[in-house]
C-alpha cells in the first residue's frame, strides 16, 4: 500500500528531469520574488526566533537564573516553533501560504512591542515570550512549501536550500543581540528588532505570490494520517538530528562559551556567530549536493561528520579547537537540512504542505531537546559533555537509520523519481 502511494506520488509530480541544473535556471523555472521573499521572512523570523539564545546570558545574569532555566528558557520558542508549524501548516493548505505569513509576522511584531515597552521582568515572561517567538520558527512551514511549490522536482534542493538559508537569521543575533544589548540594554533589543520586521513585513505583502497550483485543504486528521506511513517517520526523525541539531547548538553557543571559558557575551556571540554561519551558508550547498550524488549517500557523509565533531569537541578544553569542531559540526548539520528537503518533495510531493509542517515539527522537538539537555547537563554535572554525546548517538543513530531504508527507498518511489535519491 505504502509502495502504491509513493509510486503515484513521485510519478505524477515528476516532470520530465533537467540533465545539468544551473542556478540561472531558477530566473525561468518559477517565480524568483517569491522565492527572495520566501527568503526574507524566513531569515528574519530566525532572527526573531533564537534571539533568546544569544541574549541568554545577559537576560539569565539580569533575573539571576540557573544554567537549567537558561536552557529552559533558550529551548522554549525552539518547542513552541514545532507546534505551531502544524498549525501554519494547515492554515497554508486553506487561506494560503502568503495570508499565513502575514498573519504570522503580526504575531511576532505584537510580541516584540509588549517585550520593549513592558520588559521580560521574570523567568516566567521569558517562557511567555518564548511561546510567542514560536510563531516565528513556525515561518518554516510557510516559506518552503511556498517557495516550493513554484518549482520543479529536480530543483527541489537547491530551492528549498535557498529559502531555507534564511536561517541566517541566527547569525546576525549572535552578531548583533549581544552588542545591542550591552549598549543600549536587552530590552532594547526587541525595540530595534521592529525595524527590520516592518521591513520584510512590507516586502513580503507587495512582492510575494501564491503558486498557481491546486491545493487540497488539510485536516487535523491528515496529519495523523500521514503519520501512519513509516517513511514520514523517518523523514521526521532524520530532520529532527539535522534542524534540531542545528538550531539547538545555535541557541546553546552563546551560553556555553560564556560559561565554558569565561568570554564576555559580545565575544561569545562573535564565535557563536562564527560557528552557525557556517550552517546556515551550506544549507543550499547540501541540497545541490544531494541533487548531485543522491540525498541518502549525502546525509551519510553529514550526519558522520555532524558526530565526529560533537564527541571531538567535549575531548578537549580549547577555545580554539572548541570552535573548529563547532565549525564542522553546524555545517554538516546545515547541509544535512539541505539534504532531507531534496528528498522530502519527491516523496511526499501532493503532500508537501503537512509534511512540511510535521518534519518541521520533529526538528523543532530535536532542538528544545538538545538546547534543554545542554542545560540540565550542565546543572547536574557541571559539564557540556553529556549533552554532546547524547546528541552524538542521535548522529549515529539517523546513519543506522538510512541503511535501513536506502534499499527500500531506492526501488520504490525512488526508482521513477526524476531526480538522484
């Protein structure tokens, strides 16, 4: 039955394949405003998104928090965005991905006016603030199946790496949220950040469009539906290790260098900065390089990196090698996102809206997981350490996983797919 259906899923979305795909094609493909805009929103609801991360450790001095409620308080909007991508997913399928985007960056703006004029005054406001910055990491369920549907299968990669570097957004926090806060205070931060928002707010109004496509509205139930086909499973927890390994270590970077090796917080955010730009830039490398080789040999190499370097780092207390492993780490993590979304439109193609939504979701989880077990790791037993190999053994676990499917996949709906699996 599973067979069936991924059959008639990749065989009628298919068009005929492109031999070489150049990014110039993407002028002629589909719609490219839309893809920028898709962009924009994306990267400045990031932005939004983990500012509590780089923020972390001035708002934890200023309310005197313990290194669990700073983990805590980091992990939140990282749970909240994986909850509420179901439900912009839904919306997506019914009043559209654009009114859907729109209504979501209202959220975020109200949000942002009620913590500059009224302050995050307690822990309990932190975890408040959180949930509403969740409608911003929820963006992912909107921008990519948006972007997407504009192009064909064999362009997915390299599409949805694009949209989804908007991830970028978390870099420009660590840059700037540190500095920002300790020149003009914390709370100011959400002041400036208004800025920006109006900006792509206005942007995304006027320049975004709607794909001319049909577009069955989804239900609650079709979640659960899908939910019972185990290759949304996978997909769910493949990008649980890559998204929530890498948005999880770009809410943690801050914290951790400032508590591991005594760095103010513009310096940790410097390196912090260093580190998740690097994958957030190879995001759309991962998914040109999984339309090249095949996303399942791709995400062996990313995944096998991703771990190396988390168990390498904790084996040596240096700033510096701290930070290279941290470099490869937050780049395979970044490309590996690339990876799983070249493979996710050529399986489930007609339902890329809820699966958007529900993969989404399961990095969303692996995030709050991993920046909340980096907390309480660090509470218990003074040490990063246990966090990192947890997360490592995910890494290990994702490859196992792929040996397990590659075969199946490769004969099933990958067979008549027309781009490399």
């Amino acid at each position: 039955m599973a067979r069936a259906r991924a059959v008639t899923t990749a065989s009628a979305l298919n068009p005929k394949p492109t031999a070489n795909l150049k990014f110039s094609d993407l002028k002629n493909s589909g719609h490219w405003p839309t893809l920028l805009t898709a962009f924009l929103y994306f990267d400045f609801s990031f932005m939004v998104w983990t500012v509590l991360g780089p923020l972390g450790a001035q708002i934890g001095d200023a309310l005197h928090l313990s290194p669990e409620q700073k983990g805590f308080m980091v992990a939140v909007p990282i749970l909240s965005g994986a909850v509420l991508r179901i439900i912009l997913g839904l919306l997506v399928d019914r009043i559209g991905a654009k009114n859907t985007g729109i209504i979501a960056q209202l959220v975020v703006i109200a949000g942002l006016i009620g913590a500059y004029v009224f302050g995050l005054p307690n822990y309990q406001a932190t975890l408040l603030m959180g949930m509403v910055l969740g409608f911003g990491g929820a963006s992912f369920a909107v921008a990519l199946p948006q972007a997407g549907r504009w192009y064909p299968p064999n362009m997915q990669g390299v599409v949805m790496g694009l949209a989804g570097a908007g991830n970028i957004g978390t870099v420009l926090d660590a840059l700037f949220a540190p500095r920002l806060a300790a020149a003009y205070g914390w709370k100011t931060v959400f002041g400036l950040a208004l800025i920006p928002a109006v900006i792509v707010l206005v942007i995304y109004v006027v320049f975004s469009r709607e794909a001319q496509v049909e577009v069955k509205k989804k239900r609650l139930v079709d979640y659960m539906t899908l939910l019972r086909d185990k290759d949304a499973h996978w997909f769910c927890f493949y990008y649980t290790v890559s998204f929530g390994g890498f948005v999880g270590l770009a809410s943690s970077y801050v914290l951790y260098f400032k508590s591991e090796y005594g760095l103010t917080a513009v310096h940790a955010g410097d390196f912090a900065a260093l580190c998740t730009c690097v994958g957030a830039v190879l995001r759309p490398v991962g998914g040109a390089m999984a339309d090249r080789i095949g996303g399942i040999r791709a995400l062996y190499v990313f995944y096998a990196v991703a771990g190396v370097a988390l168990v390498a780092g904790t084996l040596q207390h240096n700033l510096g090698f701290n930070v290279t492993t941290f470099i490869f780490a937050s780049g395979a993590l970044g490309m590996a996102n690339g990876a799983v979304f070249q493979l996710l439109p050529q399986r489930f193609g007609k339902d890329i809206g809820v699966m958007t939504g529900l993969v989404g979701a399961g990095g969303g989880v692996g995030g709050f997981y991993l920046a909340s077990s980096l907390g309480l790791a660090k509470g218990f037993t003074g040490s990063y350490a246990p966090g990192f190999f947890i997360f490592a053994a995910l890494c290990l676990l994702a490859i196992c996983g792929l040996g397990l499917v590659k075969t199946r996949w490769r004969t099933t709906w990958g067979a008549i797919a027309n781009a490399r699996i």
